[in-house]
C-alpha cells in the first residue's frame, strides 16, 4: 500500500498535503502565541517547534500563518494513525455526546473492557492476559513497577544505560539522562539499578556478549533474590533509538523468566505499528511478562496501559491499581477506532514502507558524508547519529544545526540523544511518498549546509 493522496480528511476540512511557507518560521501570529506562552507558562515546560498550530492531518501540519511544514514527529510518535484520523474523530465526537466521565472504579463502562480486550489480543504472546488503564506512559510504568514488585515480594529493579521511562519521581530513577529530565529534582525512588545496553555502534558487542555483561553485572550488584523486576524499552526512544544487537534481548528474557524476575518492555514510544510489527518485542523474539503503552494507543488522546500474565496481573488487591482518569472513556473510544486502523487499514505494512524508504535515504547520506555515524531503526522509527568525522565522538552542535534549518525550511524533526546528537524521523503513518522524500530533500539540503 502506497499512501499519496494529495488531500487528507481531518474531522471535517481538507489539508492539502504540501509543505508551504508563507512566513519566515515562526510567523507573526506563532510570535504571539509564543510570547503569550512566555508570559502565562511556567518556563519548564519548553518547545521544539516555535509555530501556533491549527490544524493537521496526513503528513503536514498547518500553523496560524498559514504555513504547512512536513510533519516527520508525530508529536513524538503520538499520532501514529494520523492526527486527526477519521476513525477517531468520529469515535470520539460520538463518545463525547453520550458521557464524557464516570470514573471506572466508580461506574465501569464497555469501552475500557473493550480496550483491555483488545489489548490482550494484540500484545506479544498467546498466553492468559489482563490489562490495567492509565493516562501517561510514565504512569504505566510505575504501575508495571508496582504490579511486579507485589507479585514477587521483591522490591529491586534494574533499568539501562540511555533509558527513558517517565517524569515522576519514580520514572526519573529509571531514566538515565540528567538533563533536562533530572537534573535538581532528585532525591529519587530508591532500589533502583542500572545495567549496561546493547549499543552497537559505540560498544562492538554482539548481542549475547552485550547481555553477558549486563547479567554479570546484575547478578553481581543487584542479585535474582532482590530483583522485582528488569525494565527496558525495546528499542530505546529519548535515549536515541538505540537498536539492541541480535541476541542481546532474549538473553536478557532468558535470565529473567530462569531467576524469577519480572520482564518488563516499556513501548510506550515503539509500540503500535511504529516499528513494523505491532510492538517492537515481535522484531526480537521476545514475549514480555508485562508491556506498557501509551503515545500511539489512541491516536493523540491521552490513554496508557499495562498489559501483562494474568497472574502476574492479578497479584495486587483490590483498589491498588486506578486512578480518577485512567481509562477515560473518550480516551478508550479513540483507542478502540485506533486499534481498528492498526490492524484493518494496513497501518503496519505501511510503517514497513516508510523504513525501507527513511532507511535507504539516510544510508544514501552516510555513504556520503562521515559526520553521519550511524544510521539504525525498524520500520518508522528511525534515527540517525551525528559524530565528528573518522571517531564516534558525538556532534550536539551539527545535530542541533540541522534541526533547526530543518524546522526553518518547514520540516519538522526531533532530536534526542544521551549526547544530543540524534535526529530521530517518526513520520505518521499517514504521510505520502512524495512529501516524506520532501522531507528528506530538506534534511539532506540542511545537512550539506552545514
């Protein structure tokens, strides 16, 4: 399936599918809004891409002064479907006439059974499952955390290098990165340890080598009788899209499921269709004892999940895993029309396509040029990493140029980055041909500039 329509719906208008500029990015009214935000907005809470928007869909996004940039984020991998898909314009518009709120713990309802329904279909492996709701990803996996430490008995818990799980106080002991997301905030969660990640390009270990090491170290620092739970990301999202040498993932299971340990995929950014296949454990063989989503699950409202062993599930009391929120029953409708264009509309073979085509693009350009190290991901989750030429030494300042002549020529991309010299390309699943090799156009043109 080629998507290259020239129009996309949007709930109602039409968006022309072109990147235009009629301003200078940001434009007079983004200037506004922007100051407006200066004014009213605490300072923490900051912005990659200085524009107003008011409208998108397919592959753009319009903003108030009228330009349409090519949209290679998704509001980080959110709108996965396609902001504004059909599908989940209309479930939500429905779902919002009827009731928007009764709290499940107090009034359950269809939808949220309907999800967790779904959800224990779609998730790696054909075993017993149950799944809880949340709202942000950060909180599914404190509940992860939560539900594995009350069914082992056992209160340590192992993350890795480059990790990003969350901003609580809880998820920010599991990430690794200090700035922005820890630095002054601490004293954090305690019982929380760090092993080592499979990083090809900067450590040359082949995946069971790579999880040798991270076992030696686990057994030695932490130790099985202790460890509640292991936690990573499949394919690692803030910390730069590392891609985990072969092996190194079912080794990491392997030791897990033979020491009583919980396995924990945090897909909060990887999962649904992003990578290829429906979650990125499928890329790896691996079937996790409890998996977290968020991001994509519901096609921009926010939803989150545990999904998991119905035993493992099943381990905490009654009233232990909720929230006021959790489950928001416009938030599960959006995510049951969502599941519905995973898996009917050929969302995951299109996810396929974009990489083949992300992929041999950004290949092209390393050929070329020796600043790109790197160039890895799985399907529309890709990445590539910045280095001075001839070393891996990291290049933040040529990553942060790029990005930025990128937005200025009105294509949107996200870097990220332990050393913030990661562009990482996170397209809809709804863009088109043309306008991703548009897009491509653009990074190529900005790279060479610089």
């Amino acid at each position: 399936m080629s998507i290259v329509d020239t129009t996309v719906p949007v709930g109602g208008p039409t968006l022309a599918q072109e990147r235009r500029l009629v301003t200078a990015i940001p434009g007079p009214r983004s200037q506004e809004l922007l100051a407006r935000k200066a004014a009213a907005v605490a300072d923490g809470v900051s912005y990659s891409i200085p524009v107003q928007t008011v409208a998108a869909g397919g592959g753009v996004l319009v903003d108030a002064d009228g330009n349409s940039l090519i949209d290679l984020g998704s509001g980080i991998a959110v709108t996965t479907v396609g902001n504004a898909h059909p599908k989940v314009v209309a479930a939500v518009q429905e779902q919002v006439a009827q009731f928007t709120h009764t709290c499940f713990m107090v009034s359950p309802y269809e939808s949220y059974v309907e999800v967790a329904e779904a959800l224990n279909r779609v998730t790696p492996g054909d075993h017993a499952k149950k799944s809880a709701l949340f709202n942000t990803g950060a909180e599914a996996v404190e509940n992860a955390v939560k539900i594995a430490r009350k069914y082992t008995g056992k209160q340590a818990v192992v993350a890795f290098d480059h990790a990003y799980h969350g901003r609580t106080n809880l998820t920010m002991a599991l990430t690794a990165k200090s700035m922005p997301y820890k630095s002054g905030f601490g004293p954090f969660a305690s019982e929380i340890y760090r092993a080592p990640m499979s990083y090809p390009f900067r450590d040359g270990l082949t995946g069971p080598e790579a999880g040798k090491r991270a076992i030696s170290m686990i057994e030695k620092q932490v130790g099985a009788d202790n460890l509640a739970a292991v936690i990573i990301e499949p394919i690692q999202g803030e910390g730069g899209f590392v891609v985990p040498a072969d092996g190194f993932l079912p080794a990491i299971v392997e030791w897990c499921n033979a020491n009583g340990v919980v396995f924990i995929a945090d897909e909060v950014q990887s999962g649904f269709a992003r990578t290829g296949t429906m979650f990125a454990s499928e890329q790896f063989g691996i079937v996790p004892d409890l998996i977290t989503t968020a991001k994509g699950i519901a096609g921009g409202m926010p939803l989150a999940a545990v999904t998991g062993r119905a035993e493992i599930m099943d381990a905490t009391h009654g009233g232990g895993l909720g929230g006021t929120y959790g489950g928001n029953p416009v938030a599960c409708a959006a995510a049951i029309a969502a599941i519905d264009a995973f898996e009917n509309d050929g969302l995951v073979e299109r996810a396929q396509e974009i990489g083949e085509i992300l992929l041999a693009r950004l290949t092209a350009l390393q050929a070329t040029d020796a600043r790109i190290g790197d160039v890895r991901g799985r399907g529309a989750m890709v990445a590539a990493e910045f280095v001075k030429p001839g070393t891996t030494e990291p290049d933040a300042a040529l990553t942060a140029a790029v990005a930025k002549a990128c937005i200025a020529e009105g294509v949107i991309v996200l870097t990220c980055g332990t050393y913030g010299n990661v562009i990482r390309f996170l397209p809809p699943l709804s863009i088109g041909d043309e306008l991703l090799a548009e897009g491509l156009d653009v990074v190529a043109a900005a790279l060479a500039a610089n």
